[in-house]
C-alpha cells in the first residue's frame, strides 16, 4: 500500500474532523493509499503538540510554510480561517503540493479564481471539503435525480439554521470567533452555512443563474478580542435568497445564527413533476421520498433508511449490516476514501476547487444583491 504523507495546517474543530477521516479511512475501504498524519502547522506550539499527539501527527511546524516546504509532505489540508486560503493553496500549489481544502474555497470569487488558476496550471490534486455530499442519503438523492424518478424540476429549497451568536456580549474575532469578523471569514452565515445548501444544490440539481437576496447584521457593533476595541460588525448574521436554475427551477434559501432552538438545522426538498425528496441533516441517513406514481390509497411520504448493502445505498457496502447507520463524521471519511481513489484512477475528486468557485460566485451574488437592496444578480460561472 502506498503512502500519503499528509500535512494539517490549523488544528480546530475542522482539523479534528479531517483527522478522524485519514484515521478511519483504511479500516473500511480498500485503497491503493493509507493517508500518513506527518505533521500539523499552527503558530501555539503547546496547542499543536498537543492536537498531533491526541490525533497522531508525527511532527509540529509553528510556520506553515516551513510544512509546506517539507520533502515528506504530499498533501495539504487547509484549515485555516478563509482569509489564508488563498495564500496557503498558491504556496500549496508551486511546491507541486496536493491540496484539500475547507470550505468555501476563498474569501470572494476573485480570489478563488487564482487558486483555480494555480491548481489546474501545476496540475495538483485538489478537492475542497463540502462533506454533505458525501452524506449516504445525499448521494442517493443524486442517483434518484440522474434517474429520471423525480422528472422535470420546479422547486429547491434548503434552510440552514443556527443559534449560538444570538448574544450582543459575545466579542468577535480571535481564534474561536474568527467567523464574526469579516477580516478572517469574508461574510457570515453566507459564506459558512449558505455555502454549503448552494454546494449541494448546484450538485442535484444545476447551476444558478439569478439571484435576489437580502440580508441582516442584527448586533451592529462587538468587541474585537484582539484589539479590545468595541468594533463594527462586518458578517451577515442572516441571509435569505430567492433564485432561479438553469434548468427553469426555482429556489428559495435561508441560513440565520438567530433561530432560538436550532443547533445546526440543515434541510433541502427538491420538488419535481413524478416525485419530490427531502432531507434533513439531523436524521442523515434517511432520506424522505414521495412517489405521485403509487396507488392513490398508499400515496405518501415515505421514510428510506440508507443502510442497504450490495451497491443500492452509496457508500454503506464499507460499514455495517443493513439496518445500522453511519454519521456525520462518516462523510469525511468517505470524503477521504473518493479522493485517495481518484488519486489512484489519476482522476478529478468532486468538489473540485473548480466546482468550489462556482459556489463562491453564488455567494458573491448574494451579497452583491443584499447590498443593492434585493436586485436582481447574475450569476458568473466558470
């Protein structure tokens, strides 16, 4: 079995979930490579130690570029706030370095275009991890979907709903709270939450190609933890927008971190002219489905448990019997399990950064629409 040898840079709650995938990865899927944790970058040694010993990483950088810089380094996993994406890929990518990359791709659609441009011109590896089309029950959806069963497409609507900042004391900035300032994360609850229901829209069901969006900073102003200063507050707290495909769909999509009550609620239904699914992330490995084509009397909502062996549920032919579901951090390692086989067959792994810039510029859309009041944007695409 080949080699991987893997480099983090970051070490936070991504950090643990991307780490869990190298670890699993092995012991349910039969590779050609066996990802190695040579080394984690971070600029606290004392955190960094401590994360590679709890995770196994052989070795500690305190300067990203000195792990990019290593012989024995192969892939880059960047897990950084978005603001060093864009410097760590292009490093990432003249050093000849494979490069997973957290999402979203960069911090706006300029940016993301010059890591597409780097990657594809070194001929890199790259993939960037929107981990929930990895979801059993997801990819299900897109089999359905590619088969016909759903027919012509009318209505794709996802939500993703949090609560953890409805706090007007809770500072912004800093290594836990980078997602509240606009410095280090480029938007709020677009960029983060919507980021991902675009990702898998785009996936099910095609590109966007309007958009009309409004969104809402509810606490203008919070101390900066770095500065001390009581500072204004760049980051849409929440972010609703109405779209059109290009396949004739529309699309309505909402993500807020102000619904008391909702943890990390994340849920699409796709509604089409035979039949309509939907999914929710907190039960993942069902995925609901209506069929118009069932006899009047058992026409319902029925709930399919994406457990089933022998090639009919993606993925769950690793894990276990029939029956017992995977989770969440299932979809990193099944992430990692379809790039080390790409890696093998010398093919694309999906989201690629190009994929993953198609997204951005839906981001980049929907803010450019909130800030002119709601107009209507036309989506670039790559």
């Amino acid at each position: 079995m080949k080699k991987l040898n893997v480099g983090m840079i970051g070490y936070g709650f991504m950090g643990r979930a991307h780490s869990n995938g190298y670890n699993r990865v092995n012991n349910f899927f039969d590779l050609e490579y066996r990802p190695v944790l040579k080394a984690v970058a971070a600029r606290d040694q004392a955190k960094a130690q401590q994360f590679a010993d709890k995770w196994g990483y052989e070795s500690v950088e305190t300067d990203w570029r000195k792990l990019i810089e290593r012989k024995d380094i192969d892939a880059v996993d960047i897990c950084t706030p978005n603001n060093l994406h864009k410097e760590i890929a292009l490093a990432c990518a003249a050093a000849g370095k494979m490069i997973l990359c957290e999402k979203p791709l960069s911090m706006n659609g300029a940016e993301g275009e010059e890591m597409v441009k780097a990657v594809e011109k070194a001929g890199v590896p790259n993939t960037v991890w929107y981990n929930y089309r990895k979801v059993p029950a997801v990819t299900l959806a897109k089999k359905l979907i590619e088969e016909g069963r759903l027919g012509k497409i009318f209505h794709y609507r996802a939500n993703f709903l949090q609560d953890w900042t409805i706090n007007a004391d809770l500072p912004q900035g800093g290594a836990a709270l980078w997602r509240l300032d606009a410095a280090a994360a480029g938007s709020g609850v677009t960029g983060d939450l919507l980021a991902h229901c675009i990702d898998t829209a785009i996936w099910l069901n095609g590109n966007i190609n309007t958009v009309n969006a409004t969104t809402e900073t509810f606490v203008k102003e919070r101390k900066h933890q770095l500065t001390g200063k009581v500072e204004k507050v760049g980051i849409d707290d929440a972010s609703i927008f109405f779209c059109r495909f290009g396949n004739g769909s529309l699309g309505l999509f909402e993500s807020t971190r102000y619904a008391r009550g909702h943890k990390a609620l994340y849920t699409f239904e796709i509604n089409g002219e035979k039949a309509s699914i939907k999914w929710d992330l907190h039960d993942l490995h069902r995925l609901e489905y209506f069929d118009y084509k069932d006899e009047g009397k058992l026409r319902a909502w029925r709930s399919i448990h994406v457990t089933d062996n022998g090639g009919e549920h993606p993925y769950m032919d690793h894990y276990w019997v029939p029956g017992l579901q995977i989770g969440y951090e299932h979809s990193f390692v099944n992430h990692v399990a379809d790039f080390l086989e790409a890696l093998a067959k010398g093919k694309p792994c999906p989201p690629t950064f190009r994929d993953a810039l198609e997204t951005q510029y839906v981001c980049d859309a929907v803010l450019d629409s909130a800030k002119a009041s709601g107009m209507t944007k036309q989506v670039k695409h790559t």
